[in-house]
C-alpha cells in the first residue's frame, strides 16, 4: 500500500509540471547570469539598438527585437500552461514578418543613403543635417 501511495503523485500531469518548474527555474538562472554580466559590463549591448554608423537609436531594431521577444515570452507561457507546443497563429508570423520587413527596408534606404553620400563625398557619419556649416541655415551670412 506504502509503494501504491508514494507513486501516486507521479502521474503524467504532476510529472510534466515539476519538468516545467525546472526548465522554467534554469531560464530564470541563466537570464540572471546574463543580466549579472551585462550590469557588471561583461556583455556590451550598448550597440544593440544603434545604427553602425551613427549614435542614433534604430526604432526598426527596437521594434523589432521588442515584438520578437514579446511573441516568443508569450508562446512559451501559452506552451506552459497547455503543458504542449502551441501552434503559432498565422497572423503572428505575418505581424513578424512585417516587423522583420521593416528593419530590412530600413536597412536598405540606409545603404542607399550612404552610397550616395559616398558619391557626393559627404561624409557617412554626418547625419546632423548642418551641412558642414556649424547649424547655420543656407540663408545664414557669414
């Protein structure tokens, strides 16, 4: 009776549940260990969101690292909670994949500004709109 009763708690739906606290407890230690390395100035992200060739935040990488990280947190909660992978909605992707589409266009209106600064020998890295003259307008007298 002793065995029947301690293997009682051991049914399928018990078992998968502790498996999810543990998987959910070593994503919680490594996220702390990231987080740790990146106050300590051990992981650089302070580039994450820049443009390579300016100081200028990128609001196509921000949006799109934000709703990739929004749609993965949810799907793993949702998995979690149904205790099986869920099935990623099509509108999901598609809501993706125009965020995606975004930070390409983008890229490539980037590329296509720098190569014609390139062209008129501008340089790459002036994107403060002063036209080399101190911020004086084209009207400005000097």
């Amino acid at each position: 009776m002793e065995s029947t009763a301690q293997t009682a708690w051991m049914t399928w739906p018990n078992l998968a549940f502790i498996i999810a606290i543990v998987v959910t407890v070593i994503i919680l230690a490594i996220g702390l260990v990231i987080a740790w390395k990146m106050l300590t100035d051990k992981i650089d992200i302070t580039s994450l969101l820049q443009e390579p060739d300016s100081n200028k935040a990128s609001i196509s990488r921000f949006q799109f690292l934000l709703f990739a990280f929004v749609i993965a947190g949810l799907l793993l909660m949702l998995s979690i909670e149904s205790g099986a992978f869920v099935e990623v909605p099509q509108s999901v992707l598609i809501l993706l994949g125009i965020s995606g589409g975004g930070y390409v266009a983008s890229k490539t209106i980037q590329a296509g500004v720098t190569k014609t600064k390139i062209a008129n020998g501008q340089s790459v890295g002036d994107d403060n709109g002063d036209n080399g003259n101190g911020g004086a307008g084209a009207g400005a007298q000097g």
